[in-house]
C-alpha cells in the first residue's frame, strides 16, 4: 500500500485520467441533475415524488360530463419528463452497479497512495457510501413522500460525499504522483 | 499549483453527480404533433372529461386500463365557426424500461388520423427507433373504428425481441387512446 507514487510511468498515468475523465463524468453528470433533477432537497423530492393518481371515471355518476378549455399550441411544446417507479427501479439497477465500480477503482487509488490507515479507511467507507446514501435518499422520497425533504437531503448528501471523496482523492493523487513525487522518493 | 488544483477539486466536487433519473427523449413536441395532425382547425381546446362509472367500467372491460388525469390529456380542434375537427389523446405507457409517450390523432368520425411516439426513455429508444424509422406508425393511420391493430402488422421486418416487445407496447397505448376517444367526445354530448 501507498506505493503508487513511486510506480511505473504508465501505472500513474492510468490512475491520473482516470480521473481526469471521471471528472469530466461528473460535470456532465451534474449538468443532467441541474436539467431533471435538483441540488436542493426539495427539488430531489419533488423530482421523484410519486405520480398522484385521479381516476378520470366516477362510479357515482351516470353520465359523462365534459368541459373545453381554450389551448395555445405552442404552449403544448413544453417537455414533459415523467419519472415512475419502474423507471427509478430501472436506473437504480444501472446507476448502482456503475456507483460501486468508481467506488472500487476510487478505493484501489486510495490504497496505492500515501495517507494514514485511518483516513484511507474514512475514504474507502466515503466512497462506498455515498452511493447508498444517493439512493436510499432517491427511494425514500419516493416511497415516504410525507419525508421528501428528509430523504432528498440525504439523496443530495450522498451525491455531494461522493464528489468530495473524489475530490480528496484527485487532489491527493495529483499531488502525490507528479508533484512531491521526487520529494517523496528522497525521503 | 496546488492552489489551483484545490480550486478544480473545489468545482469538480460541488459538480459530483447525484443520482439522477433518466430523462425521457422527446421525439416529438405536444404542440407540433396538434397542429400538424389538424390543419383544418382555427381553434384549440383541452377537453377536460370525467366519465361516468359505466363509461369507466366500459374502458376497463376493453382495456384492462383505469385512466388518470396525471396520464392523459385530450385535445380538441374545431374550425371558425366552432365544429369539430378532429381530436388528439395523448397517454403513457408504461413499460419494462420506463413510460412511453404515445399521441393518437382522431378524424371527427373517430379514425385515426396519425400516431406517434412522442416520448421515450434512452434506453428504449434504441429498440423503438428501428420501429419508427421503418415506418411502423403508418400501420394506424386509417385505421377503420373497428379494426383492432395489431402488433405484428407493425414494422413486420424488425425482428429484434425488444423492438417486437415495443410493438406491442406501442399498439397497446394505440387501442387504448381508440378506446378512450370514443368516450370523451360522446361525453357530454345529449
């Protein structure tokens, strides 16, 4: 462990876009959270609050009664973005999946550089973390509508954990790999 | 240098993805899909309907479907002097991979005019596309007030499991905005 700094050209290269490119994952991925979602736990909660249900058919009434209401076209050509429960089922089961791989080649960068046990373990459990956090706060809200905003906070609280552990680690990798690496194999 | 480089960590961090749910493609606008369907109308309405218990009772019995408010909408065009032209339903389907949009143009007889796909998840678009691109709506187009669709007439040469699939899930949402139609342009109506 913490050997990464003295390893191979190559071997840190990797590591480093990895990275790199992970962040650049991220700020489109936070692009598409600004677009159908929300940074702010009442945004999350209202994002993936559960459809309400009013039954167009009422068995008290005999007859069918309708009402028009003038429409403007154009005013039709607003995007619709309809979120139900097989569809947060459905991304749960990609999104997670992709969730613990970063997590996994976060922790394998977290074990080949230098820092002590203790906050290599605060990392390891940051990185894996976060995206249960992420998620238990998605479902939440969805399930507990009553606690939106509880599980919202959690949802944006997990999201933003995972991006400080990727922070922390980038930081320390860049560090670390091409800045004090000399310093460090001197030492 | 290493100030600099805490300040990108600082962006990169407060950008880190939360989980988000995957946005539908709209391969259609609402609006566009009204008044191409209808060219013959000055006027536009929504057509707010609540059907009866025996109305609601009789759509269940054909479709095996209780509509909502939150998934259909209804539109109406009608000429300058206020007769009908024609009526759009749109409607979502759900599905394995998340909801369809389906829109469904209606004559003043009640045949279709047109149908689309007007909205659909990304990751079922890539089994829903080789549908469209084949021509598979035109199916509906016509088709008599009797006539059930049916999914294996739609793009028949696209043979994909997950296409066949969307065919179905596609005509289904077809037969219930037919279904549907018919009783919100009766209703209200002596």
């Amino acid at each position: 462990m913490g050997k990464l700094p003295q390893g191979a050209l190559e071997i840190r290269l990797t590591a480093t876009l990895f990275l790199l490119l992970l962040g650049l994952a991220d700020l489109f991925g936070a692009w598409q959270v600004g677009n159908f979602a929300s940074f702010r736990p009442r945004g999350v909660a209202a994002a993936v609050a559960p459809q309400e249900r009013h039954e167009m058919a009422m068995a008290c009434c005999s007859t069918s009664t309708a009402a028009e209401t003038p429409v403007e076209p154009a005013s039709l050509n607003q995007p619709t973005h309809r979120i139900e429960r097989e569809l947060l089922v459905q991304d749960t089961h990609v999104h997670v999946p992709v969730y613990a791989m970063t997590a996994a080649f976060l922790a394998v960068i977290v074990l080949g550089l230098r820092m002590a046990s203790a906050v290599r373990v605060l990392l390891i459990l940051l990185a894996f973390a976060a995206p249960f956090a992420d998620f238990a706060g998605l479902w939440g809200a969805h399930l507990y509508p009553g606690a939106g905003i509880l599980f919202g906070g959690l949802a944006v609280a997990g999201g933003f954990a995972m991006g400080l552990c990727y922070a922390i680690v980038l930081v320390m990798a860049l560090v670390q790999l091409w800045l004090t690496r000399k310093e460090i194999a001197h030492a | 240098m290493r100030r600099t480089l805490l300040a990108v960590a600082a962006v990169l961090c407060a950008a880190s993805a939360l989980g988000h749910v995957t946005p539908n493609v709209e391969l259609l606008r609402r609006g566009d899909f009204v008044k191409q369907s209808l060219p013959g109308a000055a006027h536009f309405f929504e057509r707010q309907v609540m059907l009866s218990g025996p109305d609601g009772a009789a759509i269940l019995s054909a479709t095996g479907w209780t509509p909502t408010e939150e998934e259909v909408k209804v539109y109406v065009g009608r000429d300058e002097k206020g007769g009908l032209v024609g009526s759009v339903v749109f409607l979502w389907m759900p599905s394995e991979h998340g909801p369809v949009g389906i829109g469904v143009a209606f004559d003043r007889q009640g045949m279709i005019l047109r149908a689309a796909v007007t909205d659909v998840g990304t990751e079922p678009l890539a089994w829903v596309r080789p549908l469209l691109s084949s021509g598979g709506m035109d199916v509906f187009t016509g088709l008599p007030v009797d006539a059930s669709p049916d999914p294996f007439r739609m793009a028949p040469s696209v043979r994909g499991a997950m296409s066949r699939y969307y065919a179905k899930v596609i005509v289904e949402g077809v037969k219930r905005a037919r279904a549907l139609e018919r009783l919100v342009m009766r209703a209200g109506n002596p």
